[in-house]
C-alpha cells in the first residue's frame, strides 16, 4: 500500500513554501524525457535545475499528444523512435539525482500501461509529483482516488472557462500545486498573454489556497514576468523544448533568463 501524499511530506508543498518565504515565484521547466536524446536529456535535466529551476516537469513520451503542439508532439515522437520508455523515463529521474522537485507530466495511457506499481516506481526514482493531462476531475472517480492516495502530489489541471465552483471541485481533489491553462488550445509558444488571465488568476485564487501555476504559452521573459505579478508560479514548455532543440546550453540560457526576469517582477 502506498503512504498518501500530505502537506507535510511532500517535496513540492515544501518548495513552495520555502519561495512564499523568500518571496519568490517558483519557475517550472517542462522537458520531454529522452529529448533530444538519452544523454542530452539527462545533462538538460541537470542543466536546468543549475539554471534556477524550481519544480521540473519530465514529460513521458506518447504516440498520440493530443493536448500539446508542433514543439512538443515532435519531441515526444523523436524521444519514442530513441526508444524512450515510461521506465526508461523513471530511470533518467532516478539518474539525474535532482535537488528540486520532479513531475511526471503524462497522458493516462503509458502510466496504465505501466502497470499497478507505475507510481510506486516512480516515487522510488525520485518524482514527487503526477499531472495527467487527459483525467478531468470527475471522469473515472475510482482511478482519481487511487492516484490521490498514492505516492506523489496528485496536480490538477484547469482551463479558464472554468466556473468557478467547478474551479473549487478540482482544487479539492489535488494536491501539490494547481496548474492553470492560461488559454483555450494546444502547447506552444504565443506572441501575447490571454487578456483575461487576470480575473482567472483570480477567481482561481479565491477557490482554492493552493499555490497557483500557470502555463500554456509562456516563451518569453517578459511573459514570465508578467505571469509571476499574478500567481505563485510560471510553467515554461515549448520554448525550452524549442531552445533544447539547438542545444542544452541554449536551454539552460534561456531558464536563466526567465528566473531573473521571474525575479525582478
């Protein structure tokens, strides 16, 4: 039996506990395990914990991306033909021996299909958390139970069409931290922020007391900024996935950027 996640054992509630502190934003990285490759992969994850990462989302590579877009469907698919598997993934956290909380970013097929002991694995490698992109709150309530009671931070995801009652429902079935999808659509990098992404911080803000982070378009340091004057935290994908493309340096340059952009806010 897995020992249920708590405010008090959890690597992620602790890390932003620390930020509120210090008050600071925490700057979540996304990265797609196995891209560009195994080894690069690995010297990323590395990378950009030293580059001022706070959280760092590890991306299980699927066949059928059907939330993300060009960026991030490419990588996946060039991690699948490398031979990227979801214990393939569990072994390169296990390898990078981070000092900062990891989540294992997945659609709910490879995580089923890895088995009962998926996320017991996953805990013993090293991740502190699990975000389902393609599990809504409420859509197989058995399996949302077993994945709350399990080994790591159970992070929900919410769109800003949300109502907000129905943003208070989702909160209360996660933990961790909320993820808010800044615009309607798929993965990638966007000229401008949603122009009411404001009163959604807000409304999200009133419905739950868990800390707030927000992505889905975020790809520059002006951006980042931007979205830190508002919540708790800034989720960064495609743009590093993109800079990861021309090299891990390129990477870790660009999340340097964004923490001190993050940081001057």
């Amino acid at each position: 039996m897995s020992a249920t996640i708590s405010p008090e054992t959890s690597r992620i509630a602790a890390r932003f506990t620390q930020l509120a502190r210090a008050k600071r934003k925490a700057l979540v990285a996304y990265v797609t395990a196995g891209h560009p490759d195994p080894a690069r992969s690995l010297e990323l994850l590395r990378a950009l914990e030293l580059a001022g990462a706070d959280v760092i989302e590890v991306g299980v590579p699927f066949s059928d991306p059907m939330a993300d877009g060009p960026v991030i469907q490419s990588s996946s698919q060039q991690a699948l033909a490398r031979g990227m598997t979801y214990d393939g993934v569990l072994d390169l956290i296990a390898r990078a021996q981070l000092g900062i909380p990891v989540v294992l970013f997945s659609y709910l097929n490879p995580v089923m299909a890895a088995g009962a002991t998926a996320l017991d694995r996953a805990a013993s490698a090293g991740a502190s958390g699990l975000l389902i992109t393609d599990l809504p709150v409420g859509s197989d309530e058995a399996l949302e139970a077993q994945y709350a009671s399990g080994p790591l931070d159970f992070i929900r995801l919410v769109a800003p069409t949300t109502p907000s009652d129905r943003m208070a429902h989702i909160a209360r079935h996660g933990s961790g931290f909320v993820y808010l999808i800044s615009r309607l659509g798929v993965t990638g990098a966007q000229a401008a922020l949603a122009t009411d992404l404001p009163q959604t911080v807000a409304r999200l803000r009133a419905a739950t007391a868990l800390p707030i982070c927000v992505g889905f378009g975020v790809s520059t340091p002006a951006q980042a900024a931007a979205v830190a004057r508002m919540a708790d935290g800034v989720v960064v994908g495609s743009a590093i996935v993109q800079a990861a493309e021309k090299g891990v340096n390129q990477a870790a340059a660009l999340v340097r950027e964004m923490r001190e952009a993050i940081d001057a806010a």
